[in-house]
C-alpha cells in the first residue's frame, strides 16, 4: 500500500499529512501531469513558471484529479516553491481541456469518513498553495472546466479565459457534492454570494447548465478573456502587464451585508422548494456559502473538509454517481442491442399520421438525421396543419438563432406530406403515430407493407399497446418495433426501444442506429405493458389516486412523496401527460394486472368531466376536481401515503425484473432518469428503495449489492 | 478609363520567432497554420486603427502546400486569425520567395486599384515539411538535359557556385558566415531584433505549454576556427556546410501593404515604399545567382546604380550566393550597407516566410537611417530565379 504524502501551504511549515490507502482505491486512475515549464514574459516582466496539466490524452479524455494528479501537482508547486528566480507562477490546462474536476472513478470505493475527510484535505492542502506562493498566481482557463478544475483557477490570484470556453462549471451539487475545494468559500468571496449561488445551485438544479467563457467572465469568475486563437500568449502578455502595474485589476466590491444573506436565503427556499430536503448537497452548499461571508481561509476550507466526508459518505452521493454514471456510460451502451454492424441505413423515413406526436416526431427525424421525412394523412387539411406545424417549429428555431436561414430551407424542403402511403415506397423507417388503438394501428401497418420493400422498420410509437400484436398478421413481422418516445420529443432524451417476439436483429440494430442518430438514450425493453417508464409511474400513480379514492385530500397525498425530491407531485404530473391519457394506460395495465392496477371510478369521472387536471390555471386545487375525487372516508396520512407508494414501487420493479422486462435494476433507473426526470439523489429509484429497507421489506431483498449505489459495506 | 497606379506603402511586419525544424525544435508540436495565424492576429493588434474588414486580401506564401500548410493557407489562416468572412485570400508559392512574391503581387494589385490594404506574409515548417516533401519531378528536366542533376538539391546548386566563382573560397564564405553570427547578436543585444517577434506559444507532449521569445537557431558563438571543422554534406571536400548556410527552420511572417493614401486615411504609419520590382530566372544548377540579373533589371529600369542604394537586405540561403552578389556589384564582403542586423545563416530561413523578414527589417532600418533613400531586399530562389524588391524610405529626409 503506498502512502500520499501532502505538504502542506507553500511559505508555511510544511504540515505532515499521510494519506493512507487512497492511492489504492484510486488504483485506475489516468494522472494528470503537472508540467512546468519557464517563460520569459514580455515587457521585462520576469520569469513566469507555467505549469500545464495534461493526462497525456487528448480532449476526449479530459483531465483529472485523484490522489496521483494531486501529488504530481504538489511536486510541480514544490519545485516552485523554493525557486527565487520568477516573477509568477500560472496554471493552464492541455489544448480544448483545463480540467473537469476530482476523479471520481475511486470515490464509490471509498469505505471510511477518514479516508473520504483525506481525500477532501488533499485537495484544498494542494490547491490552496496556488494561492499562498511569494508570488502572485495565474489561472489561464484555456478550456472546459468543471469542479475541482474550476477551483484550482479560483484559488490562483488572477484568471484569464478563453473565449472558446465550451463550458465551465461547479455541478458538484447535482452529483451529491460540493465544490469543497475551495469553490464554496473562494467563489462568494470574489464574485458576491448572489452569482456564486448561481454557479453552485442555480446551474446545477437547470439540468446541470454550464457556463460558456464569455458568461464566466462576465460574472467575474475571470478578470480578463482573450480570443481562443492566440489566448495563451495574450493571457501571458496581459500577465506581464499586471505584474509591471500596466494593467491595475479591479473587481466589483462584493456586497458582504444584507444582500449575502438575502441570496442565500433566497436560494434556500427556491431549493426546498423543489427537493424538500431529499438532497444534502444543495443544503450544506448553502450553509457553506452563508458562512464563507466571516470565515478565514483555514475555516472556510477546514468546513469544506468536513462537509465533503459527510457527503461522500452519504447514500444520495453513492445513489447519484451511480446515476451519472448510468447515463454517461449505460445509456451509451444498451444492455442487449444488437451488433451496430447489423444495422441498416436509413435514408428516408416515414411518418405515419400527422397529427401534433407526428409533426414533433418529423421534425426530430428531420433535424437528427437529415434525411426526407414523409406524412401521410388521409385528410389534406389535417396533413397541412400537419406539416405547417413541423414548419412553423422550423421559423421559431430559425428566429432563436439555433438554426441558420439556410438550415431553414433545407429541413423544411426535407419535411413533406403525402395523402397516399405510396410515398413511403423508398423509406427505410416507417413510424406510426396515430391514434392509440390496436385495430387502427394493425390496418395502418398492413397498408403500409404494400408500398415498403421487405426490410422497411416499421416502428410504433404506442405507450402501452403490444408490439408483437400489432405485427401479427403483417407478411414481415420481424421488421416491426416499438419506438416508444416521450413528450416532448425533442427535449426528454429517452428511447424505449421495444423488442416484439419477432422482431429480428437487424431491425432492432437498426432502431438503436437510428435511436442514436437522433441522440436519444436507448433503452431495450421487452414487449410488456406500458413498457418501463409508463409502468412505474402509473404504479405509483395508481397507489396514491387509490388513497384519494379512500379519502385522502388531494393536498395529503401531493405532499405525500414530497420528501423524495421527484420533478413534481403525482396530481400535477397527471395534469401534464393528461388525464385521458393516465386513464389509457392505466386500463391497459388493469388489463393486464387487474390487481395491481385497479381502475379508478373517480379518475374515469374526472377524464369525462373534461378537465385536464385537478388544478385550476393559478395552480389553485380546483374545487370541482376536488369534488370528483370526494368522498372516500378512510384517509390515510402523509406517511401512510408514501408507504404504500414506496411500496408499490418496489413491488412492480421487482415483478418487472423478474419477468424480465429489462435487463437489470440499472435499466429501470435510466429509464426514469432520462424518461422522467427522476433525480441522482435517488439513483433513479431503486437505490433509494434499497437504502430506505423497503425492497428488503416488501420483497425480501434489495436489486442492488451494497456499494453498487451506496457506501460499500 | 486611364487609371494612374498609386503608392504602396510598406506598413508593418512581423513574425514569429524562428525556430529550429526536427523533433527538439521550438515548434516541433506546433501547426504551421497557428505560426502564421499567430504572426497575422499579431499585426492586426499592433495596427488597431485599421479595421479588420477594410483588409483586401491574404495573401500567403508555402513552398509546400499541403497538410497544415495546404487548405488555400492564405484564405485558412485569414479565416483561423478570425478575420471578417468577407476577407478573401489565397497561398502564393515561389519557393524562397513565397512572402517576397505575396507582397509584390498584392502589392501590384493595390497599385493597380483593385484593393486598398492587403495582408502578405509567408510560413514554413521545415519540420512538418521536410524540402522537397511529395515532389515528383518530370523525367524530362534529366532526360532532356533541361537541368543538370544537381538542381533540385539546393546544397548542390551553392557548391557549383563556388565552381563558377572560384575566387569564392570556403574560407571567405566561413568568414561572412561568422560576421552574419556576430551582427545577430550585436542586433539582438542592441533590441534590434525583438520588436518584430511576436512571442508565440508553443506546446509539447513532454514539457507542457511555453512561449517562444527568441529565434532559435543563432549560435553567437560561432568561430571561423568552430566552421572549418564542419562537414561539406553537398560534396566531398567541398565549400558549403551547416555553418556558411542557412539550417531547416521553422517560422512565420505577415506584412500590412495599403494604398498610401489610403494608409494616411486610416491611420497607418508608412515605413517604406514598394518602388519597383523584378524577378529573373537563371539556370537552376546555380539558382543562387539569381539576385544579379534580378537586381540588375530593376536597377536599369529605374536608372539607378548600386551606388544609389543605402541598405541592402540579401537574404542568406548560402554565403556563397551572397558572396556572389557582392562580386558583381564591386560590394566589399564587409560592407555596411548590407544585412546590417546579419542574416539567414544566423537567424534561419524557413524558405517561404522569409521575404517579409527582410522587410521587416528593412524598414526598421530605415526608421534609424533618414538619411538613406533607397533599399533592397534581395533573394535566390530554387530552380533557378532571383526576385528583388526596391523600397524608398517614408522616413527619408533628403531631397530629390
């Protein structure tokens, strides 16, 4: 076992820290080099010591730091330390890459709050010496940068950019962290509370939203940007100018009374407001930043320390790099598809019906593969409206500027309509998108397969209706597939990809080419009711709507799940897939599961009654919907409520792994990531059926081994 | 429609330090295209008063124009150095006189009125680019006795001018090779040579990101004792080695040309005036001779006389080829007039960059010497030419 040995602030009594083990669990780890290298700067400024970090991969691969890189960063500062002959020390990144953070490939390893508290005193005993040399320091952040690599740069006393920055970032929260290494306490003291929280909350909570050079620099996390073309040299230059007192650096005073408090406090209610406490990283970012206002350095990192052990050992840090790494890498490589070499091209592709799902889905097809994408209705108006919406989508991507005047033309000239199905004769990939109804869509097949040569996909978007039924009948069968989208289309990133009985290879490679092509996450599901995403949430809809049907107020069982953090309460996300179509699906699975899926009366009422919510357009609990749903006399509470929805989760996954519906607990996470927004701090949903004891409970075990999505035991 | 040509002004230049080519070299892992975007965005930065749009064409010179040199390196770099899309450009090549020809075509293009300001330069990586890369010359230049063998080997070409020259020794080209050492490192001593350099970045796997400040291939030290003892590569028992002849290098070169009222418009400093140019041919076998008849034409057509001419900036392929020059025009081997700050056998000659830097330097010495009107610059070219160029002082202050 080899031992990291730490020195600690340059100038200072090196403080003796021995890292025991870390190297080990970091066994993998791709280093980061610290080079250094000397440059003479212009204008008779001296002798600047350049240190660059580089994996010795290229962008692909992006730098790193795990105990390695530290180390070799903490020699790099050693060497400099000592020297009396420069004038500046700087700091770059390898070309297109500054430094995306900790590695965190040996994090899930991590057994002990001792090595995990090592592990975040490394960082800042490293770091923190950029920003405690005889001489000043320069950050030049020539490329993405994230986390622990944004940090290094904070610690240094100036920073340049490039303009070419393709993203720069703190998402430590929106993994189960905090940018501990100096981000929670270095930021809102440069750039005032208000705009740190807007890196390390704010931006995280969007969707993990990054920051382009020039928006980093606005917000004065850099003092100067340059052009990518010559940024190095201009940032050199422009050193040498600081450093002769050309260049004199002022930064807007950060506001250190009221309006530090009030950001915070502010941003406090915003994230209970969304997660009601179900995730700690955004919560003790906070308090971090709240206190940073009156503490000194070696507060201010000596806190980070401890609240980055605490987390590291939390399950919601365990549960979300369990997530990202489903989606970086599982979503990559679906479990199951079938050779890529299998796949055929697509070349022209087909969409049956053009109703708003059809237009939505000829758009995508349009934009992703650029290829000539036919409707077909039977009705010239509706083909037009059709068609004119695809367009109209067209115009508005054209007046945002995210598509040029002649991209313009050409998706438009790519998206056609045609009243005859004849049109499909040369497409390669036929999807249907009309009404969700076996007969209609079996007909619609059938009439397809008389102008489609023999290979054509034929692919349904059905939520719930059986791929292998709707092929029955067909002369080729084996090239039908369930393509199963989710609204809006061009937003939710995932792809049920539903393999029928008969459904053969090459069809399914080529839905996953295609599914790729688009830039959807792929998922292999089997032929099963409604599929993964529409199961499970029908599952936990169905329990809670029960318990309304028994009296429980709607208000009682919203807050019920409250305390998961999901992206909304159950009575709104009905609100938005629409009643009709939660009523549709869920008789599809009564059908099939009558037990499990009882049928509301009250729901049925609610659809009939042609409200598409129980909530009126203030938000407000319609009184009428409440109406409907009156009447039960056996409330249950909050807790009651959560019980039998947790409950009736784990109870359907475990069902639909063992009938095998998807490969492993890791699909049915993806799934409700991608496809429902579920949150990492539950790792999708099982890994926080597992830490809850509820899988153990209901089914007498968990769906993943300790340590796959929690500490390790 | 009578047009009248109008003045060319010569308004600043740049470069890139040169580097050594090879594997150790300055630039070894750095692109040819981001030197000689580098040497462009540099000259744009020393010339704010000129907006970018307002630039007419790129014109840029490589001998061998393929990979990071090929794409139209003219236009690639203009659209790299993030210039106007608007700007046009194009890649010129006449080997050694790559820049040279970039500023007399564009130049003329001004002249002739068709653009206002124009950028001309030249860039070279020896390294990536070794002499001679993917050359595949007809079976007739030898079958039909149209060259001698030795023509494409530019070594060569500078001992068979010693043949012709025989008063040429290898120790009087020794001798010149050690003054040119010595004048670089008088120039880069007295701050003579920096203001040109535009210090570029330069990166290796192995070190990490640095900054290239200086040229890299003098060697300040050089004695006539430390030449003698080199190896004649071209010819056993020869005249020509690495010490009387430019090396391989690495390096780029832009220059700003305009109109001169145009320049006076916007703002821009004139250094010099395009005068005149020629470019001659002569047999390939001695394509260091080419200077003569070059410098001869352009002298007769503007009734001049060596005597007229105050610098002389003769670029250093080979010191015999200088040496050459000399001879014909009665020049003593020391003379003041010529490559006062040394030459390429010091500083490098990365073949298609190096026209502007005789300019560049040209027109610094002019700024110093008002009391000189008329320079040169001058250069041999392979295959068997010579072009060379006469500027008028904008800072001279005698009187016609």
């Amino acid at each position: 076992m080899s031992d990291a040995v730490v020195r600690g602030a340059g100038g200072t009594a090196p403080r003796e820290g021995t890292v025991t083990g870390l190297a080990e669990l970091f066994g993998d780890e791709v280093v980061t080099r610290a080079y250094v290298r000397d440059v003479t700067l212009p204008y008779g400024a001296g002798t600047l010591a350049l240190i660059t970090l580089d994996n010795g991969h290229d962008h692909t691969k992006p730098n790193t730091f795990g105990p390695g890189g530290l180390a070799d960063l903490n020699a790099a500062l050693d060497s400099i330390a000592t020297r009396d002959d420069i004038a500046a020390v700087g700091v770059t990144g390898k070309p297109f890459i500054f430094a995306v953070g900790a590695d965190l490939n040996g994090v899930p390893l991590i057994r002990t709050r001792e090595d995990a508290h090592a592990i975040a005193r490394l960082g800042h005993d490293v770091f923190r010496r950029l920003g405690e040399l005889d001489v000043p320091s320069f950050a030049y952040y020539n490329g993405a940068a994230m986390g622990g690599g944004v940090e290094i740069g904070l610690h240094c006393t100036y920073r340049t950019i490039s303009s070419g920055v393709p993203a720069l970032a703190l998402p430590e929260t929106f993994l189960g962290l905090v940018p501990g290494w100096g981000g929670t306490y270095l930021l809102p003291n440069l750039i005032g509370a208000e705009k740190a929280i807007k890196v390390v909350i704010d931006n995280p909570l969007a969707q993990n939203r990054t920051l382009k050079g020039p928006q980093a620099y606005e917000l004065g996390i850099a003092d100067a940007i340059f052009d990518s073309a010559d940024f190095l040299e201009e940032s050199l230059a422009w050193t040498a100018r600081v450093l002769n007192g050309d260049i004199t650096i002022r930064r807007p005073e950060v506001d250190r009374g009221k309006a530090w408090d009030d950001a915070v406090a502010a941003a406090r209610w915003n994230v209970d407001g969304k997660l009601h406490g179900a995730a700690p990283s955004y919560t003790r970012a906070l308090d971090l930043i709240a206190a940073a206002k009156d503490r000194d350095r070696d507060e201010g990192f000596a806190a980070e320390d401890e609240a980055l052990a605490d987390l590291i050992m939390s399950d919601e840090l365990r549960a979300g790099l369990y997530a990202f790494d489903l989606t970086q890498k599982r979503a990559k490589k679906p479990a199951g598809a079938p050779d890529k070499a299998l796949a055929r091209p697509v070349t022209k592709v087909g969409v049956v019906g053009a109703g708003l799902m059809a237009s939505q889905l000829a758009l995508l097809f349009a934009r992703r593969l650029e290829v000539p994408v036919v409707l077909t209705d039977l009705d010239q108006e509706r083909l037009d409206k059709g068609v004119g919406h695809a367009h109209g989508e067209i115009d508005k991507l054209l007046g945002k500027g995210r598509v040029s005047p002649d991209k313009a033309n050409r998706l438009k000239s790519l998206i056609t309509g045609s009243l005859g199905k004849e049109a499909f004769a040369d497409a390669d990939f036929v999807i249907e998108a009309v009404f969700e109804e076996m007969s209609v869509k079996k007909k619609v097949f059938a009439e397809v397969e008389e102008h489609v040569s023999a290979e054509c996909v034929l692919a349904t978007n059905t939520s719930s209706l059986s791929v292998s039924e709707m092929a029955s009948g067909l002369r080729h069968p084996e090239r039908v597939v369930g393509f199963h989208f989710f609204n809006p289309v061009a937003v939710l990133p995932l792809l049920e990809i539903v393999r029928g009985e008969r459904t053969d290879d090459a069809t399914l490679a080529t839905a996953f080419a295609t599914g790729a092509r688009l830039k959807k996450s792929c998922v292999l599901v089997k032929d099963a009711p409604a599929f993964v995403v529409n199961r499970v949430l029908l599952r936990l809809l169905a329990e809670i709507v029960r318990t309304v049907d028994e009296g429980t107020p709607i208000e009682v069982a919203e807050r019920s799940v409250a305390p998961l953090g999901l992206p909304m309460p159950p009575f709104v996300l009905m609100g938005l897939v629409g009643p009709a179509i939660a009523l549709h699906v869920n008789e599809t699975l009564h059908e099939a599961f009558p037990d499990r899926f009882p049928l509301s009366d009250n729901l049925a009422k609610l659809v009939a009654s042609g409200k598409t919510g129980v909530y009126l357009p203030d938000f407000s609990l319609d009184p009428e919907a409440a109406e409907i749903f009156g009447g039960g006399t056996s409330p249950s509470t909050e807790e009651q409520v959560r019980d039998r929805a947790l409950d009736a989760l784990a109870d359907e996954i475990r069902i639909m792994l063992d009938e095998g519906v998807v490969a492993a607990p890791q699909d049915i996470d993806l799934c409700m990531i991608l496809g429902a927004g579920w949150p990492f701090h539950l790792g999708g949903v099982t890994p926080y059926l597992d830490r809850s004891g509820v899988a153990e409970r209901v089914t007498g075990r968990r769906f993943l081994e300790p340590g796959v999505a929690s500490p390790p035991a | 429609m009578p047009r009248n040509a109008r003045d060319v002004v010569f308004v600043d230049g740049v470069r890139t330090p040169f580097g050594k080519a090879g594997p150790k070299g300055l630039y070894a892992e750095t692109r040819a295209d981001d030197l000689v975007v580098r040497a462009i965005r540099e000259l744009l930065r020393r010339n704010p008063s000129l907006p970018p749009e307002r630039v007419d064409e790129v014109a840029i010179a490589a001998t061998t124009q393929t990979g990071d040199q090929g794409l139209t390196i003219g236009r690639s770099a203009a659209v790299l150095a993030g210039l106007p899309k608007s700007v046009p450009g194009y890649a010129i090549d006449r080997m050694c006189a790559g820049a040279m020809t970039a500023v007399t075509t564009s130049g003329a293009g001004i002249s002739f009125g068709s653009y206002d300001v124009v950028i001309a330069g030249g860039v070279e990586h020896m390294g990536r680019h070794p002499m001679g890369e993917g050359v595949d010359p007809n079976p007739r230049f030898l079958a039909d006795r149209l060259v001698d063998p030795s023509a494409l080997v530019m070594g060569s070409t500078a001992e068979n001018l010693h043949d012709r020259f025989p008063g040429i020794t290898k120790e009087r080209a020794d001798a010149y090779a050690v003054r040119s050492q010595q004048k670089v490192a008088a120039a880069y001593a007295a701050g003579k040579i920096q203001p040109d350099l535009a210090p570029t970045a330069i990166r290796s796997a192995e070190k990490g990101w640095g900054l290239a400040t200086e040229d890299e291939p003098p060697r300040p030290g050089t004695t006539l004792e430390s030449l003698a003892a080199l190896k004649t590569p071209f010819r056993v028992h020869g005249n020509v080695t690495a010490g009387n002849a430019a090396g391989l290098n690495d390096g780029a070169t832009a220059c700003l040309l305009a109109a001169e009222d145009v320049a006076r418009k916007i703002g821009l400093t004139p250094r010099m005036r395009l005068v005149d140019f020629a470019f001659a041919g002569v047999e390939p076998e001695v394509m260091g001779v080419g200077p003569v008849p070059a410098t001869e034409r352009l002298l007769a057509r503007n009734a001049l006389t060596m005597d007229d001419i105050g610098l002389i900036e003769i670029n250093e392929a080979f010191a015999v080829q200088v040496l050459a020059f000399l001879e014909h025009f009665k020049i003593d081997d020391d003379d003041a007039r010529v490559n006062p700050w040394g030459g390429a056998i010091a500083l490098g000659h990365p073949l298609a960059s190096s026209g502007v830097r005789l300019m560049n330097q040209l027109s610094r010495l002019f700024e110093e010497r008002t009391d000189v009107r008329y320079g040169l610059t001058t250069m041999c070219v392979g295959m068997g030419m010579g072009g060379t160029v006469l500027w008028e002082n904008a800072n001279w202050e005698g009187t016609e």
